[in-house]
C-alpha cells in the first residue's frame, strides 16, 4: 500500500500564496513522477504540475510563472508553490504518484484532496 498526505491548502486573498505537501508513505521501490491536479464541478480533473525522474517539470499554461513544483526524494514529498493566486485557481487540488512498489509492479495513488480557495 502507498498512502499520500495532503497539507497546506486553505483560504486566501487574489494575489496571495499558499505552499501545498504531499508526501508519500509505504512499500516504494521506486517514484517515478509526482503531481498535482485540480477539479471543479462541472469540470474535469486537469494537470497542474507534474515533475518526472530527473526533475523534468511541465505546467498546465494558466499557471506558468506563477507555480513551481519540487520534490524532496529523501523524503518523498513533493510541494507546489502557489503564488499570485487568482479566483480561477480555486479547486480541489489532488497529489498524485506514479511508481513501483516492492509487491506492485506499478502504482498510481491519489491523495484525499485538499481545497484551495481564492477570494476576490
């Protein structure tokens, strides 16, 4: 079993920051990418960010210059650095991880979601 923690989201002012964590816990042999997506009603999940083995990172276009995504391999954690937030950004925000694990041969775990909401 791989199990994700989610942190850090909450309620904030347009133009505010907020730093999401999400670490990973369990049977991991190997991580190779970590993510975060977002969902609204009425909308599907879509990519944020996502950053690969050998920090490899793509964005979705709407959060270009203003988010960064890292990763901590020491302790399988991967952040999302939200900056400039705007009232479009509000969503659930989902970590995801892709690998192998000791006794899978491949995963994808998904977080519990953590909701980000900005004001006007």
């Amino acid at each position: 079993q791989v199990q994700l923690v989610e942190s850090g989201g909450g309620l904030v002012q347009a133009g505010g920051s907020l730093r999401l964590s999400c670490a990973a816990s369990g049977s991991i042999f190997r991580i190779n990418a970590m993510g975060w997506f977002r969902q609204t009603p009425g909308k599907q999940r879509e990519l944020v960010a996502i950053i690969r083995s050998g920090d490899t990172t793509n964005y979705a276009d709407s959060v270009k210059g203003r988010f960064t995504i890292s990763r901590d391999n020491a302790k399988n954690t991967v952040i999302l650095q939200m900056n400039s937030l705007k009232p479009e950004d509000t969503a659930v925000y989902y970590c995801k991880v892709e690998g192998s694990g000791y006794d899978t041969a491949d995963f994808r775990s998904w977080g519990q979601g953590t909701q980000v909401t900005v004001s006007s």
